[in-house]
C-alpha cells in the first residue's frame, strides 16, 4: 500500500518495490494522503494480509466493530485484540 503523496517516501520508489514482487497474488493499494494519513482500513488489510500469509487464522478480528463480520465472527472483539504490536506477534 501506498499513500499518494507520501512526503517520506517516493511514489517511484513505492511502485518500483510492488514491480520487483513476482508473486502472482499481489494488489497495490494506493490511498490519498500523506505518509501518517494511511486510512483505518488500510490498516486492518494489512493485519489480515499478514495473519493469513504467515499461517495464522484470522476471520475478521482486525474489523472494527460495527464492520462485516463472517459467520464464525459474531461477538465483538475487544481493541486489545485487533493489532499487534509487532509483525512476529502474528505467528
């Protein structure tokens, strides 16, 4: 993912690094805004990105509340359990 007008990194080199991945299974996500202001959504991609490529189940605890939820997700889930404060804390 990408902001558009990110003010620290460049938009060339951003699309440079999603051309170098071969993988088949890739979409580039580009939002309006500068480096800080990537959307709330955005965000809760990326955990379920990285939850389900480093072998973890995830349904939809990265939603926030009041968003889609599948069948096997239906209490809500409490803040604490939504984002993990590093990308090892996923496997």
């Amino acid at each position: 993912m990408l902001q558009w007008d990110d003010e620290h990194i460049p938009r060339e080199s951003d699309l440079a690094l999603f051309d170098a991945f071969a993988s088949k299974e890739k979409t580039l996500h580009a939002n309006a805004g500068k480096h800080k202001e990537l959307p709330r959504f955005e965000a809760d991609s990326a955990v379920l990105f990285f939850a389900r490529h480093f072998g973890r189940a995830v349904t939809s605890a990265a939603r926030p509340s009041g968003y889609w939820r599948t069948a096997t997700s239906r209490a809500p889930i409490p803040p604490a359990a939504r984002f993990p404060e590093k990308l090892s804390d996923l496997a």
